[in-house]
C-alpha cells in the first residue's frame, strides 16, 4: 500500500486507445501487470483515462483488464491538449473525479493536484524537432523540461533514457526509476506457430519515420538480393505518415519492387502473423529509447539485427551484435549470415534466453516503487 485506505491511481491511457504502438502497448501490458497477482495490493483502484471524440476503448477492454475502472470521456482531443499544455487546467480531477496519483503516459504532465508521475521512454524529440508535428515543436521542449524539472518521479524502460534524462534534463538521478518492459505474453504463441510454419520474409516493425534508418535497410537489402538471388522478401511492417512517402515510391522501383512489402499499422493478429514466418526481425535505428519489437522478436525466437544507436545494444545484449546505423555492408553481412539456419538457430536461442530476463511483473513491482516514491516527494 502506497498508505493507509483505498489508493485512487489514474494512468493515463490515451496511446493505447487506437492505434496500439509501442507506447500504447507499453501501457497496456503494465496496467494489466499491476492488476495481476504481483501487482496492487489490499484495496488500491486503478482507473485508465482515455479522451477522445472520435475514439473509444476497445469493447473487449473489460474483459482483459477487469478490475480496472474506466474513465472514457467524448471530449476533442485538440483543445483539451491545448488547455492542459497552455493552461494547466482543468485538473484531470474535474473529468475523472478524486484521485491519489495519475501516471501520465508521455514526458507531460497531466494537470492534477495529486501528485503525477511522468513517463519518459526517449528524448529523441527535443534533438530532432524537424521531425516532430508542429505542435510538438511548439509545446514540448519547454513543457518537458519545466514538467520533468518539477516530477516526483519519472520513469523510463532503459538505462540509456535514464542517462538522458539525467543529462538532457538535468533530473537527479533518485527520482528517475528504470522500469523496463517485459516480453509479450503472446511470444509463446508464436513460438508455436515458428515450429510448424515456414519462414518466408525479412521484417521490420515500427512506424516508418527517419529516425527508423530505413534508406540504409533498403541499401543493404539491395545488395542481399544481388549476393543472394532467392534472399526472402522484406516487408515493412507500421504506420507510414507522410514523411515515408519516398521510402514508399523507392520500394517500387528497380531492385526492388516485387521484393519489398509496405504495409500500414498491423493490428495485434498480424502482427503475430508476421512474426510467426520472419526469418528475422531487422531494426536499423538512428535513436531508440528502448526498441520493443526487438524483445517481441527474441521472446518469439526470431533472430535480430540491430543498430548500436540509443537503448538496442542493451537490450539485445548478446543476442545481435551492433551495426554502425551507416554501414550498409554490416547490415548486408549481418542478414546474410542470418539466411543461414545454423547460425540462425544460435543466434534464435541467444535472443530467447535474452528475453527471458523482461518481465512484466518486474516492472509493475518497480513502476509501484515509483509511486510510492512519488506520493511520499509530494508529501
């Protein structure tokens, strides 16, 4: 118990709300952890917050998170962002009545008077504003640090965020708390699936966004296909905003079209799909601040290749050896011996005993910390 009687938690749940990327699964999978048999303890009540027009949770939302409260309010999601980041107001109080602590799902604060725990997973916006919304670069930079400055507590899924955060900043390091994801619980499925299905692609899974590196993918896979004439098609699995545009018209053009699959935002079920007949899973990232697809991967037994920017080279520890986001020929060789199902097979079970160190349980018990950190700063 964070104290004495019932402890009202709000967690913000808004990301997870559509479209589920890695954020939105990210909380997701913790709300359903801390209402599991490690989570709350005695007469603690957590309620998800969602706000939206347009958008409302899932009719199955009940039945796979029961004992959570469900505060759904019909509200444009434009100007309530626009009071709470210019205004600080209204308090989240008014919409979802009395709360203890509110855990807000991004590095702003929802406006509350209880105090409010914020989530930090990267700070890759505030090095490249040119690739964020606008109303991202109007808002975040000094909205993060002023709302970080003044959290009771922050908590992030990597040690390499953790840094950051402390550096970029400039939070003591005692009120950032590292509360890594854990594997999907879904990876066992898939690793059932791996035993009967065959591989037939390369994958990618994320938002096609620069920070991705995805030029650089399509360099290397281009050289594979000339090394290796039956090199398994590569398929792009995720959102793709508008940026992606080139990367989408260069798919189709010589080399590669016919080789190269675009898709747009795969739901659960295709994901799985996709997972259960990858050959591999390669992310090439410039930033991450903790890459979840590639723990979904290793958990499913799926070989990676990975970057050595941002949180991937610790999260994958020995599973993958690191890739200079720029060498086209790494990539290439690392795919390559990949194609090999011996080395595949190793490089298979380095990644499952890898993943088997993420559990979802562990970070509810540390997210917990967190908030009992939080209420006793508040004070």
């Amino acid at each position: 118990m964070l104290r004495s009687g019932i402890v009202r938690i709000l967690v913000d749940y808004r990301p997870a709300l559509k479209e589920r990327t890695g954020v939105g699964e990210y909380v997701h999978e913790l709300v359903r952890a801390l209402t599991g048999a490690h989570g709350p303890a005695g007469q603690d009540q957590i309620s998800l917050f969602t706000a939206s027009w347009r958008d409302r949770p899932a009719p199955e939302l009940g039945d796979e998170l029961p004992a959570v409260r469900v505060v759904d309010r019909r509200l444009p999601v434009r100007p309530l962002t626009w009071a709470w980041n210019r205004l600080g107001w209204p308090p989240v109080e008014w919409l979802a009545g009395p709360v203890d602590l509110v855990h807000a799902a991004t590095p702003v604060a929802i406006p509350s008077r209880a105090p409010v725990v914020l989530t930090i997973h990267d700070l890759h916006f505030l090095r490249h504003p040119e690739r964020m919304s606008a109303e991202m670069r109007r808002d975040f930079p000094a909205l993060v640090h002023a709302h970080a400055g003044r959290a009771p507590a922050i908590v992030v899924s990597s040690a390499y965020t953790a840094a950051d955060v402390a550096r970029t900043l400039g939070v003591p390091p005692d009120r950032i708390h590292l509360c890594p994801p854990g594997a999907p619980p879904w990876a066992g499925q898939v690793r059932d699936r791996r035993r009967t299905e065959p591989a037939t692609h390369l994958l990618f899974l994320g938002t096609l966004d620069p920070r991705k590196n995805l030029d650089v993918l399509l360099d290397a896979y281009q050289r594979l296909r000339e090394r290796v004439a039956a090199a398994p098609p590569l398929v792009l699995a995720g959102g793709v905003p508008t940026s992606a545009r080139p990367l989408v018209e260069r798919s189709s053009q010589a080399g590669l079209a016919g080789h190269v699959q675009v898709t747009s935002y795969v739901d659960a079920a295709e994901r799985l799909s996709l997972l259960s007949r990858a050959w591999m899973l390669v992310l090439p990232s410039l930033d991450e601040g903790f890459g979840l697809p590639v723990l979904e991967a290793m958990a499913c037994g799926v070989p990676v290749v990975i970057s050595s920017c941002g949180s991937l080279p610790e999260i994958a520890g020995d599973a993958a050896a690191p890739v200079d986001p720029s060498d086209v020929e790494g990539f290439t060789a690392a795919m390559t011996a990949l194609l090999d199902r011996e080395v595949a097979g190793a490089a298979s079970a380095r990644g499952l005993a890898r993943a088997s160190a993420f559990r979802w349980d562990t970070c509810a018990r540390l997210v917990r910390e967190a908030y009992a950190a939080a209420v006793e700063r508040h004070g």
